[in-house]
C-alpha cells in the first residue's frame, strides 16, 4: 500500500532556530517554506540526503501541533507515506478497523493527505499522502 517514506513532521516552537539548526549545524538543505493557514501551522521541507524532513510549528493557540508542544515538547510527531491512491488506501485501512483522524482526503502542500490517529498505530501518527502529479 505505501510506495515510499515521503517526509517525517517534526514540531518545533520557532520555525525560523529550527531551520538555523539544521542547515548550518546538521547540514540540510532548504526545500521550501510554506504556511497551511486551514492546519494553523508553518512549515518547512528540507532535504537531508535521500530524505526529507518537514519542521513544523503553530501559528495559534488552538492548533493540535500547539497541544503536542504543550503535552510533550518538541520531537517526532508524524511520519508520512506516499500512496498511489489514497481513497483506496483509506477504504483499505478502515475495512481493516484502523482508526482515522480523516475517512476522506483533504489538500496538504503537495497533494492530498489524510492522517491515521496516532492512537491506532502505537503512538505514531501516520500521513498519507497522493501527490499531485506535478509535485516532485
Ligand atoms: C498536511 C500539511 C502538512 C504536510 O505534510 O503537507 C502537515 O503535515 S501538517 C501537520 C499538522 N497537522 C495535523 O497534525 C493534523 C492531524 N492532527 C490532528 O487532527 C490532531 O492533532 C490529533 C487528532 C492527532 C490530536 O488532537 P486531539 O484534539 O484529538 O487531542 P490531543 O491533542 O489532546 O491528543 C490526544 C492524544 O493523542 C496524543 N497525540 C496527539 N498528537 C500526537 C502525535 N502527533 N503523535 C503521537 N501522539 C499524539 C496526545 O498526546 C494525547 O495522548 P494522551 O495519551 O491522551 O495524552
Ligand atoms: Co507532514
């Protein structure tokens, strides 16, 4: 079902000390900068070497990313997959009795994306994501 690990979503409290950090210290490149005003976040994409890691922090209060800085601080908060088809990916993961933060897709930064609640797959949350066809 999952073709490949597309990115893993890091929380942080300040997104610009987060990019100092690892470009000039842990040596990533900058990909992009992006806000997602309906997830109340910003968030960057950088390259780490066959690999991508997305620095994410809130832009308000009342955000779920807010919550998990207050709960557990800073770290690892989801890791995403890319789907050929990801209607057919959520149809396969309900039948099977996963539970799901989203039962139909919404539009993420490169494509759609839905998540799978942390809750269900032992504490990590899993995005899935469909590119679109002109993402890369
Ligand atoms: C799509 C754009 C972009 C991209 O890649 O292109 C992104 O990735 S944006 C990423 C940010 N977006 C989201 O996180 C959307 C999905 N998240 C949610 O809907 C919520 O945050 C949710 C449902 C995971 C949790 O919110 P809820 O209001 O239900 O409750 P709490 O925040 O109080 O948490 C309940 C419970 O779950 C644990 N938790 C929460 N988040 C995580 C996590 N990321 N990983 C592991 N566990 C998590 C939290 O600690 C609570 O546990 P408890 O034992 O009850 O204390
Ligand atoms: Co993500």
């Amino acid at each position: 079902m999952f073709r490949r690990l597309d990115h893993v979503g890091i929380v942080v409290h300040d997104l610009e000390a987060s990019i100092q950090t690892y470009c000039q210290q842990l040596g990533f490149t900058l990909l992009s900068r992006v806000s997602i005003p309906e997830q109340l976040v910003e968030a960057a994409f950088l390259d780490g070497g066959n690999s991508t890691i997305e620095l994410i922090a809130p832009t308000d209060t009342t955000s779920g990313t807010a919550r998990f800085l207050a709960n557990r601080g800073e770290g690892t908060h989801h890791v995403c997959y890319e789907v050929d088809d990801i209607e057919a990916a959520l149809k396969t993961l309900q039948e099977r009795g996963l539970r799901l933060i989203d039962e139909t897709p919404r539009r993420g930064v490169h494509g759609l994306v839905a998540f799978v609640h942390p809750k269900a797959a032992h504490g990590v949350m899993i995005e899935l994501l469909q590119k679109d066809s002109h993402a890369h």
